[in-house]
C-alpha cells in the first residue's frame, strides 16, 4: 500500500469513530480541523471559536476523509 494510501485509510478509519461519537467533537471555525469536544483552543491554527453541531461534526469527517491533508498541524512544525 502507498504512502498516500496509507494516510487515506487513516484518515478513514478517525472519520468512522468521529461520525459514530460526533458528540465528542466539535470543528473548528478557524481551519476546518475536527477537535475534541473538551478543547478550548484548537492545537492547529490556535483558533477558539468552534461548530458543535453534531450533523456539521459528521459531514465534516466525511469531507476530510475523502481528500488528503492539505493542513498544517502540529507535527509539521516540528
């Protein structure tokens, strides 16, 4: 399997968890970013305003878990 494969079928398998428990999520206003529901402030962009929406949380997830990551997240600036 190739590496954008790969990271496909990861994200995937995070959106099916995220649409079976959309109420522990919320997105992120800021980036677009699918975030715990217990955060404050979003640990990609440092936005703080959030949709808690529960059917906005679960087309969210299937929008992003049908494309590749085009975000900035943490781990790329390290």
């Amino acid at each position: 399997m190739s590496k954008e494969n790969t990271a496909l079928a990861e994200r995937a398998k995070r959106a099916r968890r995220i649409v079976k428990n959309p109420n522990l999520y919320k997105v992120c206003m800021g980036c677009d970013s699918i975030v715990a529901s217990k955060v404050n402030i979003c640990p990609n962009c440092h936005a703080y305003r959030f949709e808690c929406n529960e059917d906005a949380v679960v087309n969210q997830a299937r929008a992003l878990s049908s494309r590749e990551q085009n975000s900035v997240v943490a781990e790329d600036l390290l």
